[in-house]
C-alpha cells in the first residue's frame, strides 16, 4: 500500500509539473496595445474626452494624451506585436514593421527580440503574462510607463 501511494504521489506532481504553462508558451499569439499608463507622468490639467474611443479600455495612439506624450521617448513602440511559435516575431509600430526572432528569460522578466534587418536587440522587461494580458514595464527619462497589451 505504501508503495502504491508513492507511485500515485510520483506520477501526481510529475503531471502537475509538466502541465504548468510557462510565460515562453503564454506570449505566443497576437496582441494589441490596450493602454500605456504611468504613475509618475504628470498630464497637467488636460480634460478627459468623453466620447465612444475614451469609454473603452483602449488607448486610442493618436489621440490619448499619455500616449503622445510617452511616444517620443519608445522610438521602437510597437501598437500589435505577434510572437510565432517557431520564435519569430513581428512587431507593427506607427510608422514602421519589426520582423525577427524572440526569446523569453523568465528569471530575469525579459524579452528579447532581435530585428532581423538591422540586428539590433530590444529588450522588453515584463510585468507579467497571462492568456489574456502582457504588461510591459519601460524606464524613461519622463518617468516609469507600463503598456498594457491585450491577445486578439
């Protein structure tokens, strides 16, 4: 009996262990960028709009005021990024398309994606991952943003 109960215990956490989704399986699929927010970016007095691109949750680029604001300072902002399960990636930004490869350091809540043009390596720090949401964490000079992307 006691070692049927081992047995079960084994095989229990080897499942369990095997069936855990890690963020390099979750960040596979297209998302949009749904909202870029930052505690410590000062908007000033600016009134919110109250029309149908406000009421939404998502951030509209053109015209959100943090997003005009923070743009500046992402030279390489990508609006729709889509992560391929065979490691490449496209990042589609206002004026410019990103296509390369990508990895995923979970120790370190990393992202790495290297343009396969130019061969420049960006570094994109996580918050978290999910089925649903990536967040993004980005270190300006105006101040810390997070950018909120949504799966489609």
């Amino acid at each position: 009996m006691q070692l049927f109960k081992k047995i079960l215990i084994t095989l229990f956490c080897s499942t369990f262990l095997f069936s855990c989704v890690t963020p390099k399986t979750l960040i596979i699929g297209s998302w949009e960028c749904t909202k870029i927010s930052s505690p410590n970016v000062s908007m000033g007095s600016q009134p919110q709009k109250e029309d149908e691109e406000s009421s939404s949750n998502k951030t509209n680029i053109v015209t959100d005021p943090m997003a005009q604001k923070v743009l500046p300072y992402l030279p390489n902002f990508s609006k729709q990024l889509q992560f391929k399960n065979d490691k490449t990636a496209v990042f589609t930004g206002p004026n410019k398309v990103y296509e390369g490869t990508w990895s995923v350091n979970t120790s370190g809540k990393t992202i790495s994606f290297t343009d396969s043009r130019s061969k420049n390596t960006f570094w994109l720090t996580y918050i978290s991952i999910s089925k649903t949401q990536l967040v993004l964490f980005e270190h300006l000079p105006i101040g810390d943003v997070t950018i909120a992307y949504e799966k489609k």
